[in-house]
C-alpha cells in the first residue's frame, strides 16, 4: 500500500506486499487454469473469465459496462464474502459509481 488512509478508519489490519519485488521462480508458479464462476450465465458460457487473470471490458457509452460490474461485484462479493477492486476509467462519474467494496 501506497500512502496514508484518508478515511479516518485507521490502518489495515491485513497482509500487506511491497509493489516493487521479485516475480516467482517459474518452477513455483502453477500450470493449472482455473475458470472464475462469476454467476452471470452469458458470461460464463460465451466469454469464461480465468480466476487470477486481469479482465479488461471495452465498449461505447450506454451498452451496460458499469451495470456489468456491478453485478460481478455483487455475486463474487457474495460468493467469497469480500472482493477488492481497482476500478480504472475515463470517465469520473462511472469511477465514483463503481468504487465500492468490503476492504
């Protein structure tokens, strides 16, 4: 973690990493692929996300990107009870909309 909370919540009590670091050994990374269940069945049929990967959604204005989110959101808050989530956006308004989350 970078810099200081600014909500007045106080520290995290959680396992915290350096940014900067060494990547693994590559006889210590795992070979297996794992699909995230995201709840969401066209997703999960026509585009699988993979559990650890990064995902990235692309499309124009008004095609349901943040009503997307949310949902992921939701159902793998509630599937795993916690998430964390960098939101990262053009836009600021869809920024302050999706930047919730169980810290």
């Amino acid at each position: 973690m970078i810099g200081e909370p600014v909500d007045e919540a106080g520290p995290w009590d959680e396992e915290t990493r350096a940014i900067h670091q060494d990547a693994p050994e590559f006889v210590e990374q795992s070979t297996e692929s794992e699909l995230l269940v995201t709840g969401i069945k066209v997703v999960d049929l026509l585009a699988p996300y993979a559990k650890g990967g990064k995902i990235g959604l692309f499309g124009g204005a008004g095609v349901g990107k943040t009503v997307l989110i949310m949902e992921l959101i939701n159902n793998i808050a509630k599937a795993h009870g916690g998430y964390r989530y960098l939101p990262v956006s053009a836009n600021a308004r869809a920024r302050a909309t999706i930047f919730i989350g169980k810290w």
